[in-house]
C-alpha cells in the first residue's frame, strides 16, 4: 500500500537518513513528495517536527528543480500559511 509505505517513510526522523533518501530522489518524486509531506504537515500539525525534516531537506537539496516547475507555489502556499498564522 503507497499510503503505508509513505507513512513509514515519513516516519523517518534520522536525518542522515532523510538527507540520503532525498539526495536520490529522482526529479519526477521530488514534487510529488514535497506535495504529500506539506499536505499532511497542514492536515496534523502535530507531525510538524518530524514533517520539518523532510521538508527542509527536500527545499534546500531540490531548490533548482523545484524553482522551474509551475507548481510550486501552489504546493508551497499552505505551508507559507500555516506558518504565517
């Protein structure tokens, strides 16, 4: 089941371990896991800190490839709200 195998991904608090799985992200997954991990961020807060991690690791390894896509402010605007509120 994807959505059990993202949970346990995302699970995943080592952060060598998420710098690494980021690192080798193909481009095409970049987007669709920045997507999902803000997704669930803004849906439970309470993962926050754990969510953070990824998200974090996910802007500054894939900041070009996200800058060039025409989506990611519609990716990133629920993140930048929930942080501004």
């Amino acid at each position: 089941d994807d959505k059990a195998l993202l949970e346990q991904c995302l699970g995943v608090t080592n952060q060598r371990v998420i710098t690494a799985t980021v690192a080798k992200l193909p481009p095409a997954a970049v987007s669709q896991l920045l997507s999902k991990a803000v997704g669930k961020f803004h849906s439970r807060p309470t993962r926050s800190v754990n969510l953070v991690s990824w998200i974090r690791a996910i802007l500054t390894q894939h900041t070009s490839y996200l800058m060039s896509q025409p989506d990611v402010v519609r990716t990133l605007t629920p993140l930048y709200q929930l942080v501004e509120s």
